[in-house]
C-alpha cells in the first residue's frame, strides 16, 4: 500500500485530504509543517509527498528542501492554484479531489503529470 506523506498548514484541508487519500487506500501522515527530526521516525518510508495550498512559495521551497534532504529522491506533488512555486516537481493547479488522485496516480505509476516546472 502506498505511502504519502501530505502537508499542508490548513487543519481542515489537512484533514480533509487526509480522509480522501485514506479511503483511497493510502497510508497517509499528514503534517502542518516541514517534517522535523523529531516527527517522523528515521526509518519511515513514503512513496510521494503532497505540498499542498496555502503555503507562501519560499515555505513551500523550503518545505521541498527539507524533504529532498531527509528523503532523497521522493517525488514530491505540489497543489497550487495560480502558478507553481518549486523548481523541478510535478504540480496541479486545481484543488479537486479527483486531479489529486488522478495525479498521484499517475506520479506513483512513474509518470509526470500537468506541469513540470524546470
């Protein structure tokens, strides 16, 4: 079962996506911020990580460093509305639950998907 590791700064968005992925049938943690030392355990594996709205784009360039530091070579999804914030991800702009899962899919499957920001 894949493992997705979903941030977002929205309570109700967190949660709202993290029932979404889990009916699904994904593992799913879900977390306000960038993943700290002390959050996950060192040995946690994940399969993709969902950046999600509501970030200033420097956060959500941060938050991507941080994860390619502690998981290297995770894909990383971001949600955006208007235009993408990190160099190098696949990204949706929408917020329907259903590009969501069809992107991670699609990403999960080994493919890119909307937009590819060099």
């Amino acid at each position: 079962m894949p493992r997705i590791l979903s941030i977002s700064p929205s309570e109700v968005l967190r949660t709202t996506r993290h029932l979404v992925l889990q009916k699904e049938g994904y593992q799913v943690c879900s977390l306000a911020d960038a993943p700290q030392d002390e959050t996950l355990a060192k040995d946690e594996k994940f399969d993709l990580a969902v950046i999600g709205h509501g970030f200033r784009g420097s956060d959500k360039r941060q938050i991507a460093n941080v994860i390619n530091q502690q998981f290297p070579g995770l894909p990383i999804l971001e949600l955006c509305f208007h235009s993408p914030e990190i160099p190098g991800v696949d990204f949706i702009l929408s917020d329907s639950p259903d590009e969501l899962l069809s992107a991670i899919k699609e990403i999960l499957a080994g493919r890119r998907v909307r937009g590819f920001l060099h």
